[in-house]
C-alpha cells in the first residue's frame, strides 16, 4: 500500500440475551427457521487454488524486520493456510531492486536481503505460489524514461526468467502498484492514466510474447474524493490495454467511509462493510465485470480506526470485519484472488510482531501495540477457519438467510446477521458468520451432520492480543438444527453417515 495512505463453551442463554439488550443489536430470541439447505444467492462459481494469499511486503515494518525465512512468519502463514503470497509487497514493487533483494534508495524504505532464493524457500517451506508485482516504474534508482523502457522490461524479464529457472512458478504477474495515488514518482512516471496505459500496452505485449500464458493484471483505482487521480483513473485503464486479463483493485475501506471516529458503535463500524462493499460492486466491480475482465484483490485492509484512544485497534471486530471481506470477496465470481495488507506490522495483519508499531493516518503519528510475537491476530485467527476450508474446496456460492435476524445499529443501517458461503470440493463445507449479540439457532436438515470450529468472543471489543485471545470450540453439529455462538466465525463439514 501507499505509504501516505496505510493506514470452549457456550454462553448461557439467558447471558446471551442481557447482553444483547445492552449492546443494542437485537433483543428477542432468535431461532431461524428455513428448510432444506440455505438459499443459494447465485450457481456455483470455481475457485482457483491460489484465491488466499497475503502480501510479504516487509520494507516499511518498523524493527524487528522480519525475513521471508522467519520461523514465525512461515508458521503464521501454514497456519492460517494462505495460499499465495505477492512479491515483493505492494509500493516496494515500484522500487524493487530484485537482483539485490531490496528496495532502490529512491524508495526509502528499509534495507532488506530478501532475494528470489529467500521467495524460493518461503514457498517450498509453505507450500504458496507466487504473484509477482512488478517493478514498471524504476530502473537503476531513477524513474524509467521512454529512452530506457526497453531496458526496464528486459530487467524485469530477466528476473522472471531468474525465477522460472529457479523452479518457481511464472504465471500472475501485476503491472505495478496504485499508480493511482498522486505522489511525484508516480506523476513523473506516468503523468495520466492514459500514459499509464499506453505504457503497459508496450509491456503487456512484451510480457507475453515470451510468457504467452501468463496472466496479466494492470492497475485500477477505488476512487477518492481526497485525490482527484484517483476519480477518472479507470476510464483510461479498465478495457483499454491489450493482453491485460485482469484488473487489481486494493480495498481499504476508509477511502469510502473516512474511517471510524469517536461516538460509532462498533455494532455500527461493522456495517461499513456491507455499505462500502455496495459501492465498490457498482462503481468498480461492474465496470470491470463489464469489460469482461477479472479481479484481483491484491491489496485489502478493514477498518480504520480513528477514535481518539485507538479503542478498536486489535479488537475481534477487526477480525470479524475481515472475515466478513473475505466472505463477499469468495462470493463474487469475477475476483480470482485476494491478498491481505500484510503478514505482519499492524493489528489487522495475519501476525503479531513482539510490539507492533503502527503509523495511525488519521492521528499523524506511530503507535504502539503489544502482542504476543509470532502469534496470529483477530483476523488470523478466523482466517485460519477460511484457509482449513479453501484447501479442499474447487467451488463457492454465496448464501443468504432470510429467515435469520438482521442487526440494527441505533445510528446505521441494519445489515444481515448471519453471512456465508457453501464450498463444494471433495466434501461439502459452509463458512458461516453470526455478526450478531446473541446466538442464533438454525434448521437446515439438508446440511445432514458433520464436524462444526467456531472462533467467537463474547463482545465486539474484546482485546485480542494473542492466540489465546477468542474462545476456540469444536463439536459434532446436526443440520437439523445447530447454533452459531454470537460473534463467532464457523466452518462446517459435512460427514454423512454411511448407509
């Protein structure tokens, strides 16, 4: 991401409900009647085996700068069962010196060693696939010129070539990173979206000729209205560049929403992700959709927390509103991989560094968190639940529950409180939210009965600062009826029995 811009057992029943009334969501009881299996939003789509990924961008970590080789950090990645990583990261891209392994001073970012050998072993260790974001926008630590573009292309083909020979796969390549923002390098680069793309013709069409079945992604932008580059930057991308398979689009909601300030209820701050993610599907996801392109989510933060004291940083509402994400991402067809901003350096990253330092945006200054080093925040926590699922699932549909309560925030819109998908593979899945107080009980006799993980807390705000942060349960379910704890995040697995 831009720098200047990153931002075991059930509750009683009768608990449940006190504190459901308290917190202002729903206050009867909530058991959800439907029959059969839950409503199918849309047919089956395929997924691809390297939907799940994460970037490894570790130039702009502050200390301890953390390999690609860390056992923590290779551990954090097989836990969670991500699938493939993006490298080298997101604006280093830009910047990358790959037969240095680090970042051109230009970039000023910290030095690393992060070679394709230390990619080489990152992906053995973890069994990922490489994206490769390329660098089209530096050579030699200057802004590359139309005098040495075909220098800068060979650069980058060398370095391909370098990883093919290495056995490394070759196959999604990026055309850079959010050249969308104005920032000098970028405007000296590529004055307009319209240079942009008359330049990445020139590569794409390079690019393919000696890697014909690659795949290629150039640059598309969620608009900002505090950037006016950023407003009219797809008219000129999306459709306009031959060769080009797919668009990337970074999703950090606060582009849309302007963050969460004091005075929002966090049931309240939860529910930006349906309205953002409705603005996003009409004003980009369509258009690209309709260009008959596909998706790359390759950079994706949630929330921003801009209360005065930082009171939702490293909270399970974090995670949930990360999962939530991933939820809507797996349920649209056109989006053939995501990747998470980052796999560590923040709160809502896939894993603590001993003390995470952050650079807050909207309070112009670094902050500190304390987590327990090497293990998985929030959202790796229930990411961990989607990774164990994507393993063996080769399609997806989105599902609804119409007959489940809704969440009403006293100062939003109300938005659904159970969410999911059913995945379909060798076996028969369902990852399912309740982003609600209470539980909620559900009867879905065709769900026959199976093996049911939860990752829940008892509260939105609950500090999660460890794995031992969030209540862990497993147990047999029965599709006749089986319950979503409150707050929770669940994979189901169907085992029928034999007959």
């Amino acid at each position: 991401m831009d720098r200047k811009h990153r931002r075991r057992r059930f509750p009683a029943v009768s608990r449940t409900l006190a504190a459901a009334c308290a917190y202002g969501c729903i206050c009867a009881a909530s058991i959800a009647q439907g029959a059969g299996l839950p409503k199918s939003l849309s047919p089956p789509h395929a997924i691809s085996p390297h939907f799940f990924g994460v970037n490894i961008e570790n130039s702009y970590m502050s200390p301890p700068v953390l390999g690609w080789t860390d056992p923590a950090l290779l551990r954090a990645i097989k836990a969670v069962g991500i699938q493939t990583v993006r490298f080298p990261g997101g604006d280093v891209g830009n910047y990358w010196d790959w037969q240095n392994g680090t970042v051109y001073p230009l970039g000023k970012a910290s030095k690393t060693q992060d070679s394709l050998g230390a990619l080489l072993d990152l992906t053995r260790a973890t069994g990922t696939y490489p994206i490769y974001n390329l660098n089209v926008m530096t050579l030699d630590n200057a802004i590359l010129r139309p005098a040495n573009l075909s220098q800068g292309i060979s650069n980058q083909l060398r370095m391909l070539d370098a990883a093919r020979g290495m056995t490394l796969p070759v196959a999604d390549l990026e055309l850079g990173n959010e050249f969308f923002w104005s920032s000098p390098d970028h405007d000296q680069a590529f004055p307009t979206a319209t240079d942009y793309a008359a330049e990445m013709e020139t590569w794409a069409a390079s690019l393919k000729q000696t890697y014909p079945h690659a795949r290629i992604a150039a640059v598309g932008s969620i608009p900002s209205s505090g950037d006016a580059r950023t407003q009219h930057w797809n008219d000129a991308v999306i459709g306009k560049i031959r060769n080009v398979d797919a668009v990337t689009l970074h999703r950090y909601d606060n582009i849309i929403d302007g963050g969460i300030w004091d005075g929002t209820a966090p049931d309240a701050a939860l529910g930006n992700v349906f309205t953002d993610w409705a603005k996003i599907v009409s004003g980009e996801v369509r258009p690209i959709e309709k260009a008959k392109l596909h998706i790359w989510i390759t950079e994706f933060g949630g929330l921003q927390d801009c209360t005065s004291k930082a009171s939702l940083t490293g909270t399970w509402l974090e995670g949930l509103y990360q999962a939530q994400m991933a939820v809507q991402f797996l349920s649209t067809a056109s989006i053939e991989q995501i990747e998470l901003y980052n796999v560590t350096g923040s709160t809502s990253s896939l894993m603590f560094q001993n003390t995470s330092s952050y650079w807050n945006a909207c309070q112009s200054k670094s902050m500190t968190f304390h987590g327990s080093f090497g293990d998985l925040t929030a959202t790796g926590q229930a990411y961990a639940l989607f990774g164990s699922a994507l393993k063996q699932a080769k399609a997806v549909s989105p599902l609804a529950f119409p007959e489940a309560p809704m969440v009403h925030p006293k100062s939003a819109p109300a938005y659904p409180a159970v969410t999911g998908v059913a995945l379909t593979g060798g076996i028969k899945q369902w990852l399912l939210l309740n982003l609600s107080s209470q539980a909620v009980t559900l009867h879905y006799p065709g769900m026959e009965q199976g093996t049911m993980e939860s990752v829940y807390a008892s509260s939105l705000t609950t500090m999660v600062t460890s794995n031992k942060g969030l209540t862990h349960a497993g147990h047999a379910y029965q599709g006749r009826s089986f319950t979503l704890p409150p707050f929770s995040v669940n994979r189901m697995v169907e085992q029928p029995p034999v007959r």
